[in-house]
C-alpha cells in the first residue's frame, strides 16, 4: 500500500520551532446541546502550521469543537479565528477551512475529479486553471489515473485521498480531520497518517485532527490537547503530556499507567516519603523487577510475553493489584513465572498524585 | 441562534416566507370555512345553529347514517379482502406475485367514478352481467344505482391502499417470532392468532381507517351511483352548487372531516407505536404447503381477475358503437365534440393542470422536506409547518375546495375595523386556484416521500460542500437534488396522477372556461353520454399509465447512469 502513496518531499528537515504567527485561536467557547452543555470554556492557540490533534474519549465533545471552528454548528459563546481574522459570524462557506470527515463524505454522483474540483467552482476560478489544479492535487495524492473514477469504485484508502484533495484544492488556511482514519484497516491506517502528516509539513497549512486514538494522536501531532466531559484538561506536546501529565486521566488516557497507594512510595523510590493522600503513578518502562531479596514491592510474576526489543511483564501484588512492566528483553528475569519477586521504579520516575492532580516539585 | 449575525437572518428570509405561504394557503382558508359553518347567509355569527337545523332535519340526517353505513361496510370487505390478498402476495408461493401487486394498484389512477361507469356496464339495466352476457348466460341482477353500487365501487377504489397498507405491516412481521412459537408447538391457527394478528393490529386499524375515510369522504361514485340514496358529500354539493346554501355546505364539510381527522390522530399515534418495531426483524419466508397455495392462488387472481375484468368492462364499453344494441368497434367516444361538456377542452385543462401540478408541488415538497430536514432555519416553527404540511391527511377534498372557495372568493379579508381587500381574489376561477387547491391536498404523500429519501442522505456529505464553499442553498441543489431525483421523481407522479383524477377538491373551484377532465366525466354521465365518460376515463387512466411508465423509465435511466455509486 505505501507504493501507492506518492513521495512527499522530504528534503527539508521538519521545522523544529514554528512561527509565531497565529494559525488558529479559539476563546472562551462554550456549547450546549439544549440545557446539555457539551464544550465549558475551551480556549486554544495555534501556531500557523501547526499540527494539533483533539485527543479525548467518544463524547468528550471533540467533534462538536470541530464543527463549531468549521461553522457546521452555530456559534453562541466565545470567538474563533483562523490566521488572525474573526470569523466566528462567518458561514462555514466562508470560512475557507478544508476538512475531512470520518465518512469522507465524497459527493457520489460525481466523480474524482468531480469531488476535487468542486471547491474550485464554487471559488468561480476559471475552468482551465481549476482543471490544471485538479489534476496537480490528483497527482500529489497518487490518484491521477482514478480521475474519471466514482467514489464507489474506490479503496477506503484511495477514497481518504480524494477526501484529503478535495479538502486541500480550496488552499485552505485551515485543515480540520475529523477522525479520518478510522474507517481503514490497520496497517494503511499507519501509513496513511504519516504520508498525511509528511504532506502537512510539505503544505505548511495549520492542521486540527480529532482522534480517540492515543497513539495515533503521538505518532502526528506537534501538540495535543485533550478534551475530558466538555473540559480542556492539558494542551502540550505529546512528550509533556506523557512524562507530565496534569491529572490521573491524562495519565491513565496516554500510554500505561500503573497506578500505586501513597503508601508504596519509599518503596518505590527510596527517596520519597509515604503517604496515604497521595496516589502514585509509574510508566510501565520505568519499573524495575528485581530478586525477592531487594528492597520494594513484593509481587509474583503472573505472565510474560516477548515484544521483540521488550518484554512484557505482568505482575500482581498481595492484594492481587496487577501492574504492568516492560524490560529491555536482552536482561535476564530475576525470578521465574510464578515465583515472587520485588518491584521498584527508576529513581526519579515516580509521578505523584494529590487529588487527581499532579504534584509539582 | 441568539448570536446570529443581522446579514444571517437573511438566510432565513426566503425560508419564512415560504412558511408563511402555508399559514395562508391553509390556515386562513379553514379559518373563514369553520367561520362560515358558525355563520349565516348573511355571514352573522349563529354558533351550532347550521348543525342543529342539520340534525333536525331527517331528510340531512340520513344522509350522515347512510354515509358511515356505506363506509363501514366498504372498510370491512375492503379490509378482509385486502387482507387476505397482501397475505397471498407477501406469505405465500402464489405463482405471479408481482403481477398480482401491479394489478391491485390500479384503481389508484383512475377516478372513482370510472369504478362507477363500470359497474353500470356491468349491473346495470343493459349490463353486462344483468343481461347474462346479452343472453347468452342465466342473468343476473344487483340494485347497482343505491348502496350496494356504491360500496362495490368504493371497495374497489380503496382496495389498493389496505393492500399496500397490509402487505408492508405483513413484510414487516418478524420471523423469528413465527419460528419460536412454531419451535414451542403451536399450530397455524394458534400462531396467527397469538402472533400475527397482535402483530398486525395497527397496519389492520389503518386499513380499516383508510378505507373508511376513502368511502366517506369520495364524491365521484356516489355522484354516479347515488341516485335517490344521499350520501354527505353529494349533499354537499347539493347544498353548495344546487341550494347556494353555502353555510349549511360548510356546517356538513366539517362533519365529513371528522373520520379524516380521526385518522390522521391514529395515525400518529400508530406511528409511535411501530417505532417500537425491533429493527433485527427478519421478513418472514412464505408458505410453501399445497392447499396454501391452491387457496390463496384462488383468491388472490380472483380478485385481481375481477379488477381486471371491471377495468377491461369499461375499457370495451368506450369503444363500442351503441351499447347494448350495436357491439361493433369505434373510436367515435373518444371525439368528444358532440357530447355534454366541453369537447376535448377539458382534457388539455387536466393535463396542463396535472404539469404545474407535478412541477411546482414536486418543488415545494421537495425544497419544503428539505428545509424541514437537512436545516435549521426557522428552527423554533419547524414543529408547526410540519404538522400544517401533514394537515391534509385529515381533510377530504371537498372541504380544502370549499375552504378555498370562501377564501378566493371574499372580496375582503379580516373583520371589522381590521379588513382589507382581498389581494388574492382575482386568482378565483383561474388556473392558480385548481392547482393551489390540488396541491394543498395531495401535499403531505408527495413531502414525506422527499423527506425519507433525503433523511437517508449522509449530512456530511452536505456539510462537505459547505465547508468547500457553498452556501446551504446551493447543497441543496448540488447534493440533495441530485440524490434525492428518484423521491422528487415519485413525488411530482404521484401528484400528476391525482390531478389527473381528482374530483372532490375541484367541483367548487373550477370555471367553464377551466374544467378539469374528470369532472367533465361527470356531466357526460350526467348527461346520459354513459360511453363518452367512460371514454374520457379511460383517457385519464391511460395518460396516467403512460406518466408513471415515463416515470419508471426515468429512475431506471438514474439509477444505471449511477449503477451502485449511491
């Protein structure tokens, strides 16, 4: 399937800082399904270019974010603009914001080049440059020789693209994906969210991706905002939201979280302090199996499986809490399957909790 | 919505002047209708008095009990026959199924009062089957001008919709359900009537109820068959066209109302019942057991045999020369410039009627469904143009004619000091009033038709094109249009149709120099020119087979050009 996908430039190296122009700002908007509300007060900056992916669990509100930043849903509180302009009483038409939907919505009774060059008509640009753009979209996408195709005759994948060139023929200043992936199979999916996310950086356009998927919102995104009930919970990078988590739900939400009583710290970490109000949480890659003798908490080993680079170790406590730990697979076990053995986290590691949220310094 | 930017509502503007026409074209006309009722000649308010004289008078009053004797009887043979019918088309093996559905819809496209000439052809004092074939069988006779014609041709006219109407609740019956009793040990009778029947009381309740309404509320069969027998809507018309007793005529259209509105009530209430219907539900296979078969093949192509051989009767009578006395072949009925009425006149006015019709009814149920549909403009009223579209199911025909009658024809709208002239009055009498008029009362088939099609639509599909630059208007005609053709297409036939043969809502508001087609019908059998009105509805029923053909051909032609993109 990747040979299918074209090449997108890759020579010039992704730009590490960003400009510092403003692709995107969202202010203070809240939304309400009749008395239900579903977004409080979210507030988001983007930089121009810049990839943010809306991580947060089916109902969370994340689409409905989406759709106001599009205009498919009537704005009533807080603003929007896109590339420093207020649009927030512009009509979706308006706006000049691309987007790709979960269905991908292509329009059925027309075909490829049909879809992709709708926007150009609706922008009135004359017949013969519109076809010239069409047919350039259709060639960076991989799709050159599907032109005549209708969107039934079409792959997923091959549908996703047009969806993709039809969304960025308008020179939008905005791209909006709303779960776009989740309709492909896994391993084009994969693909498909590099090759997308390579083009993104090619075309340089502000990009928001809604996704439930943790990790495909790590592997894309410059920054992730994460949406719990209607609420930002942490806008970051990927990486601060993983070794910095603000609350036990981003925690829980990215990646593996074992989560430990207050009590276990010392244990843990020779260098912290018991304590029954707070809650620690260890990355599974940052805890450590070690022989019985040390010191630690005491588990037994109950499974483990080969990851290739890692293995995967899964071992419960007295109370029969179970915790998951990955060991670089070239060290040797300290106990076999079954035996007991003691649990430790690296020094430093430990992420403590006071009231769901993360205690700082 | 609050925060709507001033030039938005502009949006809304051309979508609430389209609600207000439905305020107007519906409510004010039923307004000055139930005004006139509470009224009289001199239009001085005289509460209930119209229906006290009306109950008072024993001569009105029989008219009231023999109109629900007629309709009650019409509803239980209907019902049973059309029972047992949808049962052979839908559970059973019956060799030649989808013959069987085409013939029973028929009577849907020809006027009631064709089913009337028939029966004349054929029961009458020179018919077909009184003289036993012109002598050649024993013969045979039935009081045919009375009740019994006039239940025979409502039966048949009504027959289609308790099939379609019964046939869909029987399809819809689940399986699974039939399998487990059948696995738990009961036997055919005890399984329909534990598990079919209970299962089939509302599809059966709507039957019932629409073929009552459908026999009620009719005008041309009476009319034909009546004779000394009155029934409401003839006595309407007595009252109207013959008395000038226009608000007795209105007090009476309110009374013929009621088992519409009953319906349409019911109706709403069945709906929320079947939207308990488990959508798993699996049709269930048909029987395959011999005497089943035999049965049921017996019946069914009985009684599409007799539809056929009414159709056909009526057909032979407009060609032959002097029935009953010279049988030989001529096409001189269908010249209609020696007859009562108008010549060929009416036929161009039905036709063209039945074109703007289809055309502007088809686009104001299809942008109307839309509206209602696929937007939120003048969200908080779309609950009220909803329920005004649906209205129609609870009137007959006769009381939208009469309604716009009070309404085209006042010289000056509103009461007292708040009275202006009519802006509307010079439309009486012309063309814009017959088509308003049919439009209004086949509305609600033609809107839910587009509404169920453009429901099924993907609204990402909608929101796709305006995020790419078009305005909502413009979805409409670039996404919902070219999906939604083949329900547009339904709609506009299915409106043509009607104009074509209706009667009920037009006998008011029609002009010598603008009548329709089916009502010249019935001055030709008026007139004693029985062959030249059979004649003119044979025209009609094969006009509107040619416009359904078309139709047909049409949405085959779509759907291969879109082979199974959509």
């Amino acid at each position: 399937m990747i040979a299918s996908l074209p090449a997108v430039a890759t020579a010039a190296p992704p730009e590490t800082t960003l400009p510092d122009r403003e692709g995107l700002s969202v202010k203070g908007l809240c939304h309400s399904y009749g008395k239900v509300p579903v977004l409080e007060a979210i507030s988001l900056r983007l930089a121009a270019g810049e990839f943010l992916s809306l991580l947060g669990p089916s109902g969370c509100g994340k689409t409905t974010l989406l759709r106001l930043i599009a205009g498919l849903e009537p704005l009533t509180t807080g603003s929007v603009r896109i590339d420093g302009q207020e649009v927030s009483q512009l009509p979706a038409e308006r706006r000049g914001v691309g987007m790709v939907f979960q269905s991908y919505a292509l329009f059925p009774n027309l075909d490829v080049r049909g879809n992709v060059g709708y926007g150009l008509r609706r922008r009135r640009i004359p017949r013969a440059q519109a076809a010239r753009e069409t047919e350039a979209l259709l060639e960076r996408v991989g799709l050159s020789d599907f032109g005549g195709r209708f969107p039934s005759e079409l792959s997923g994948g091959q549908q996703q693209r047009v969806a993709l060139a039809r969304a960025l023929a308008i020179a939008p200043r905005l791209l909006l994906l709303d779960e776009p992936f989740s309709a492909l199979d896994a391993k084009v999916r994969e693909e498909t969210r590099l090759w997308v996310r390579s083009l993104q950086r090619e075309t340089g356009v502000t990009t928001v991706l809604v996704t439930h998927d943790q990790e495909e919102a790590m592997a894309v995104s410059d920054r992730i905002a994460l949406l719990e009930g209607g609420r930002l919970v942490q806008t970051g990078t990927p990486d601060e939201l993983y070794r910095h988590p603000a609350t036990l739900f981003v925690a829980g939400f990215l990646g593996t979280a074992n989560r430990f009583p207050g009590i276990f710290l010392p244990r843990l970490d020779a260098a912290l302090e018991a304590n029954k109000d707070l809650e620690a949480v260890v990355r599974p890659e940052d805890l450590q199996l070690m022989s019985p003798e040390s010191d630690g908490i005491p588990v037994r080993l109950c499974d483990e499986s080969f990851l290739g680079p890692f293995r995967r170790l899964v071992v419960r406590d007295t109370q029969e809490r179970m915790y998951l730990c990955l060991q670089a697979s070239g060290k040797p076990l300290p106990v076999r399957l079954g035996a007991f053995a003691s649990l430790t986290a690296r020094p430093g590691s430990v992420l403590r909790f006071r009231d769901t949220h993360l205690v700082t310094a | 919505m609050s925060a709507l930017a001033p030039r938005r509502w502009i949006l809304h503007l051309p979508a609430l002047g389209l609600f207000l026409l439905f305020c107007v074209g519906t409510l004010l006309p039923l307004w000055m209708l139930a005004g006139r009722a509470l009224a009289d000649g001199d239009g001085v308010f005289v509460g209930l008095a119209n229906f006290a004289r009306y109950f008072r008078d024993p001569g009105l009053f029989q008219s009231l009990w023999n109109t629900v004797m007629v309709s009650g009887a019409t509803a239980i043979l209907a019902t049973m026959s059309g029972f047992v019918y949808a049962w052979g088309i839908t559970r059973t093996a019956v060799p030649g199924r989808s013959a069987l559905r085409l013939l029973a819809m028929t009577p849907l496209f020809a006027p009631t009062l064709l089913y009337g000439i028939a029966l004349i052809y054929l029961f009458g004092n020179q018919g077909l089957v009184t003289t036993g074939g012109f002598g050649h069988l024993p013969s045979f006779s039935l009081p045919v001008y009375g009740p019994a014609g006039i239940v025979l041709s409502e039966w048949i006219a009504t027959f289609p919709a308790c099939v379609l109407l019964l046939s869909v609740g029987l399809a819809l019956s689940d399986r699974r359900l039939l399998e487990a009793a059948r696995s738990l040990g009961a036997g055919p009778w005890r399984i329909f009537a534990t598990v079919t029947l209970p299962a089939m009381r509302w599809p059966i309740v709507s039957a019932f109820l629409a073929s009552f309404a459908g026999a009620f509320t009719d005008f041309g069969a009476p009319k034909v068959l009546g004779g000394n027998f009155r029934v409401l809507s003839v006595e309407i018309y007595k009252q109207v066209a013959g008395l000038q007793n226009l608000p007795m005529g209105a007090a009476i259209s309110l009374l013929l109302a009621l088992p519409t509105l009953l319906v349409f009530l019911l109706g709403r209430k069945g709906r929320d019942a079947r939207e308990v219907l488990d959508g798993g539900a699996v049709a269930a296979a048909p029987h395959r057991d011999v005497l089943t078969k035999v049965i049921f093949t017996g019946s069914c192509w009985g009684m599409a045999a007799a539809i056929l051989a009414v159709d056909l009767t009526v057909v032979y009578a407009s060609f032959v020369r002097t029935w009953p006395y010279d049988l030989s072949l001529c096409l001189r009925h269908y010249d209609f410039s020696e007859v009562a009425g108008f010549g060929a006149a009416p036929f161009a006015t039905s036709l063209r009627m039945a074109l703007f019709t289809a055309i502007f009814g088809g686009a104001l149920a299809f942008v109307t469904a839309w509206i209602l549909e696929r937007t939120r403009l003048v969200h908080p009223l779309q609950r009220l143009w909803q329920f005004l579209s649906l209205l129609p199911l609870a009137l007959p025909g006769m009381v939208i004619g009469l309604a716009y009658v009070f309404f085209f024809n006042a010289p000056r709208l509103g009461t007292g000091i708040v009275s202006f002239p009519n802006p509307f009055h010079f439309l009486y009498g012309g063309m814009t009033v017959l088509v308003a008029a049919t439009v209004w009362h086949f509305f609600p088939v033609a809107l839910l038709s587009c509404g169920t099609a453009l429901r099924r639509l993907d609204p990402a599909t909608e929101d796709a094109a305006r995020t790419l630059g078009a305005p909502a208007w413009r979805t409409m005609l670039d996404v919902a249009l070219p999906l939604g053709l083949p329900a547009l297409l339904e709609a506009s036939g299915y409106l043509f149709v009607n104009a074509m043969i209706t009667v009920s809502a037009l006998v008011f508001l029609f002009s010598p120099e603008l009548r329709p087609a089916a009502l010249s019908v019935v001055d030709m059998e008026d007139a004693g020119d029985t062959a030249a009105a059979a004649a003119m509805g044979c025209l009609l029923l094969a006009t509107n087979l040619a416009v359904l053909l078309l139709r047909e051909l049409a949405v085959r032609l779509w759907a291969h050009r879109h082979r199974d993109r959509i």
